[in-house]
C-alpha cells in the first residue's frame, strides 16, 4: 500500500472511530469510495473499534457508581414504614352524646412494632447493590479493549509533542497491538 494509501486509511479509521461518522460521510470527506472505506474498515474491524472508544471502562465505572449512589440514597432517605398491625389500623365505630356516629381509632406508638420498610435494603435492593459493586470491582481490575485504546490516544498525543517522527510510529504499533488484541478477544 502506497503511502498515501496509507494515509487515507488512517484518516477514514480517524473519522470513522472518532468522529462518530458513517462510511458514506467518510469516503466523501476522505475522497474515496464507499466500498474502499467498508473494506478498510472490515478488515481493521473499525466497528468494534467505534464500539470499545464509545463505551469505555471510565464511562462504565461512572454509570455503575451513580447506580449505586442512586439506590443507597433511596434506601437512606426514604420513610420508615412500621408492621402495624390491621386491627390498630381501623376504627371503631362509636356513637356520641347526639347519638351520631364517631371513628374512633386505638392509640398506639408506632415504634412500639418491628420496621416493615426501612433505611435498611430489602433483599432485592441487597443483591442488585451486590451485583453492582461486583460489576465494579471487575471493571476496576480488568483491562479492556477500550482502556487500552484511551492509554494509546493519550500516550500518541504526548508522544507527539516530543518525537513527531516516532508518534506516527508508536500509532502503527498501537493500531497492530489493538488488533491483535481484539482479534483474540473476538
């Protein structure tokens, strides 16, 4: 492949990956054809390149943890709701003086009963936050295609501000290093 091939190749996977843009917008911004961006990006699997950049660990670990913060706020602010009993819970029906009739209900303190609904997780609320912070922690502690490709892009871009020369380098082996490992992820 010619060198400026080459670097037609490299743009289109740029704006295709990057820049969120269809092959279409990108074979008229590259000035080549539709069918020359769907083979480069068949064959550098641009798709699940775009993929991995879009949703990246960082992105993940954040929406995880807003989940988390979300429910044990609920759980923590929401009302105690105490196992009164139905028979404390309903009137009876008395007549006054004037021989109307009068709901008088029993007298009781609420806290005298065990907590039905507390600031304390149900079960269910137990296991989704359990799930959640496993969902993290395996995050946390895995490297993903995405994290790797959010290291490389931060690694060029100083990269470049030291050696050009050896950026354009350092990108070629990071596109071959991400391929190899999407190719044996995938």
């Amino acid at each position: 492949m010619g060198l400026k091939k080459k670097q037609e190749e490299d743009y289109a996977k740029i704006l295709f990956t990057q820049h969120n843009l269809t092959r279409k917008e990108v074979s008229e911004r590259v000035g080549v054809s539709e069918k020359t961006v769907g083979r480069w990006a068949d064959k550098g699997n641009w798709d699940a390149l775009k993929r991995s950049l879009l949703t990246t660990k960082k992105q993940q670990i954040t929406q995880l943890y807003e989940q988390l913060e979300w429910i044990n706020s609920h759980i923590s602010t929401r009302d105690v709701v105490y196992d009164i009993p139905a028979s404390l819970l309903k009137p009876s029906i008395l007549k006054n003086e004037d021989g109307e009739k009068e709901y008088v209900y029993p007298k009781y303190n609420e806290t005298d009963y065990p907590i039905r609904f507390g600031n304390v997780a149900t079960s269910k609320e137990a296991d989704v936050i359990a799930k959640l912070t496993a969902s993290i922690n395996k995050l946390e502690n895995e490297t993903s295609i995405g994290h790797i490709v959010e290291v490389a892009q931060d690694f060029i871009a100083f990269s470049k501000g030291v050696d050009f020369s050896l950026a354009k380098e350092i990108t070629s082996l990071f596109d071959m290093f991400i391929n190899h490992k999407m190719s044996a992820n995938g």
